[in-house]
C-alpha cells in the first residue's frame, strides 16, 4: 500500500488542480483515498461509469453523483471519464486501470479549473498504478 501511498503524494505534489483522490481495484473495492473525500458510499456509482464504455454514437452514463455532487458526463472513452458540475463545483476526471479495466483512479478537480486540465497527468499517474490495484 505504501507504493500507492507514494503515488498519490507525487500526484497531488505535481497537479495542484486535484484536490481529492480516490483509487479503486480492479475488483471494484476502494483501495484507499485521500482524508478529505469518502466515496464509498458512492463506489458502485463510480464502478458502472468506470465499466461504462459506450460505442461511437451511443450514450452511456450521462451524470454520476458522488458525495452529493452531480456532474455532467462530458466524456466517456476507455481512457477517461470526465464529468463537470454544471453549478460551478468543480469536477471529475476516471482513468480506468488499465485502459478499458475495472481499476480507477478518480481524482476531483477544482472549479477554478477546466475539466482538461489535469488530464495529462492524471493518465500518466493511472498508467503507473496498473501493476498495484
């Protein structure tokens, strides 16, 4: 655990946009989160949208609610799922591990920032998680 421990401290470190972490296994439990977020009363919430991989032209998932938040499913590849609140809370960025997996890396974005703006580095950090959840 400490490995993925060490991993959320150099994301957070890197990407000053996330504010909250949550890391989910490929079995669907939480493996753990940061103190200041609990989604596990929102974890099969989390693992139908992580499981969710639509088909050019077709919907999906299109809002999850997580700790009471509602975001709006903007994207939803294999790669990432991104959600936004419309109401200016900030939002969400699912990697799934590995691509097209049933692990996650969920991370919550600030409102100050754009949906995007940590995607490059949250996708490269769930890259590095494959071999730990």
């Amino acid at each position: 655990m400490s490995e993925i421990e060490s991993l959320i401290d150099q994301l957070l470190n890197e990407e000053t946009l996330i504010a909250a972490i949550a890391i989910i296994g490929k079995d669907g439990n939480l493996i753990t989160q940061t103190e200041n977020w609990d989604v596990s009363s929102d974890l099969s919430l989390i693992n139908e949208l992580v499981r969710d991989n639509p088909e050019l032209g077709q919907r999906g998932v299109t809002n999850i609610t997580i700790q009471g938040v509602r975001y709006m499913v903007v994207e939803n590849t294999e790669e990432r799922k991104i959600g936004t609140n419309i109401k200016g809370q900030g939002h969400l960025i699912v990697c799934p591990i590995p691509i097209g997996g049933t692990g996650a890396l969920v991370c919550y974005i600030v409102p100050e920032a754009g949906p995007r703006d940590a995607l490059l580095n949250v996708q490269e950090y769930a890259q590095k998680l494959i071999s730990l959840v």
